[in-house]
C-alpha cells in the first residue's frame, strides 16, 4: 500500500512522462514482490495477499484521486 500511494502522489507533481511510468512501474514491481515473498515465506496465504494487493490499489486510487 505504501508504494503504490508514494508513486500515486509523486506522480501527479512530476512533470516529466518517463519518470512517472519509472516511478508506476516501480511501485508496481515492489509490491508484486513483497506480497510474493511473503506467499513465498510462507507467513501469509495467498488470498492475504491478494485482499492486501486489493486494498492497496484501491487505497493508491482514492489518494490519486483526492489528489487530482
């Protein structure tokens, strides 16, 4: 959740387009591997991850949202 909302509010003052897809695909990839690590580890189910996935994104969107 926390990388997803960081690259959702840097990328609203960022001015240039590469470095917001850098910063979206970032977040993107970081989140995908901390909820698979943690899959991995065997500290969370799968379905743990994925409702975290879900309210993350949807916490991400509310925040860009506010934002714009």
């Amino acid at each position: 959740m926390t990388y997803l909302t960081l690259a959702a509010l840097l990328i609203r003052i960022q001015p240039a387009l590469r470095l917001k897809a850098y910063l979206l695909i970032l977040a993107i990839l970081l989140t995908l591997l901390v909820g698979a690590s943690r899959v991995y580890l065997g500290v969370h189910w799968p379905t743990d991850v994925l409702a975290g996935w879900t309210a993350g994104a949807s916490w991400a969107a509310i925040c860009w949202g506010v934002m714009h």
